[in-house]
C-alpha cells in the first residue's frame, strides 16, 4: 500500500478560529445586553419591594392597620410612632438616650417623615442618593437601638440576638446603598426623567 504526501494537511488538534465567522463577538455582546438588563429589572424589584417595606410601616403606624400597630393606636389616632420602641430598648450604649427620646414630637415626625420619603422614593425610583443616606441613619441607630452584639439585656436576662453584627438592619442598610449606586430608579422608575430635571442636573446628590 502507498502512503501519499499531502504537504496542504497539518494533521493534529486545532483550534477554530473566531474569524472566520464574525459571529461569536456579536453573540458575546447580545449576551452581555441581556445580563445587563436582567441586571436592571432584579433591581428594580428589590427597589419597589424594599420601599413597600418602608412605605408599609408609615402607614400601618400611622392608621393602625393591626400589624405592627393595633387598630386605634395609629399615629393618627394619638399614639408615638417611636415611645413602644425606643421605650423598651434594654441594652446598649444609647439605652438611655432613647429612653429620653421615646415619645418626643419631634422623634416621631423625623421617623416618620423617614419611613415616609424613603418608601416614596425607592418606589418612584427618584432621590436615591437621599435615601440611601436617611436610610442608613435610620437603620444604624435602630441598630444601636437593638444592639445585636450584647447576649444579656441589662437586667441579665438574655438578649436572644441570633447574630452579634448582621441584622436585618445592616441588610436594609447595604441594600439601599446598593440600590443608589446602581441607579435602579431607571428601570420602572422616574429616574431617568428625574435626573433631566435642570435642578437635579446641577445638584446631582439629589439623583
């Protein structure tokens, strides 16, 4: 049996070459598109369900829905926002501090003008910024308030805290600062048309 020489044939493994297609850049750039935009509607529901969470306890604590608030104890109807709270802090550096502020007039309209603008604010998709810095406040001093790291209350009984750093105050709190420095109020949202407004345009800590 002959063998023939083909000197045109490189026998061995190789691997193909991307241009002769042209197509794989295009499919690469039609998948980084999609992940882009899956990207923006998963924060965009984290943003509208997260400012329900805010929106809901201003207004269950105002009218008293019989949630967290019962019915006829509504901030509308004379009761403190705040003075249930704050009054049954028991551990911490700040225990005493929120037992002075429990109940105030003006602890009450700062909370609730907080639950307020930020839940009107995530779900409009405008004023992040705003609201991932109130937000943060917010959430640190409920933080301090309920003071995860301490396993005792100061009358010695436990604390019964699960984690002595990550509550679900410092998820609120990362999630809000998330929120705002991905721009999520763009994707089913008025961000877009906020940040056109020739004010916020000028200022753009307000976006």
């Amino acid at each position: 049996m002959a063998v023939h020489d083909h000197p045109h044939r490189h026998p061995g493994f190789r691997l193909p070459s991307l241009r002769r297609t042209g197509t794989a850049p295009e499919s690469a750039g039609t998948t980084t598109a999609a992940v882009a935009t899956n990207r923006a509607y998963v924060f965009a529901v984290l943003r509208v369900l997260t400012g329900f969470v805010f929106l809901w306890a201003f207004l269950d604590k105002t009218f008293g829905f019989s949630y967290a608030t019962p019915s006829g104890k509504g901030w509308i109807d004379g009761g403190s926002p705040t003075k249930g709270f704050l009054s049954g802090v028991a551990a911490g550096p700040m225990e005493s501090t929120f037992h002075d502020w429990a109940g105030q007039g003006w602890a009450d309209w700062l909370f609730m003008l907080g639950l307020l603008g930020i839940g009107l604010a995530l779900i409009a998709g405008i004023g992040l910024r705003l609201a991932a810095i109130a937000g943060t406040l917010m959430m640190a001093l409920m933080w301090i308030a309920e003071w995860p790291p301490a396993q005792h209350l100061s009358d010695g009984s436990p604390s019964m805290s699960t984690n002595p750093f990550a509550d679900y105050h410092l998820i609120y709190a990362v999630v809000l600062i998330a929120l705002a420095a991905a721009g999520a109020g763009a994707t089913w949202g008025l961000g877009k048309a906020w940040a056109r407004l020739p004010f916020v345009s000028r200022n753009r800590w307000l976006l």
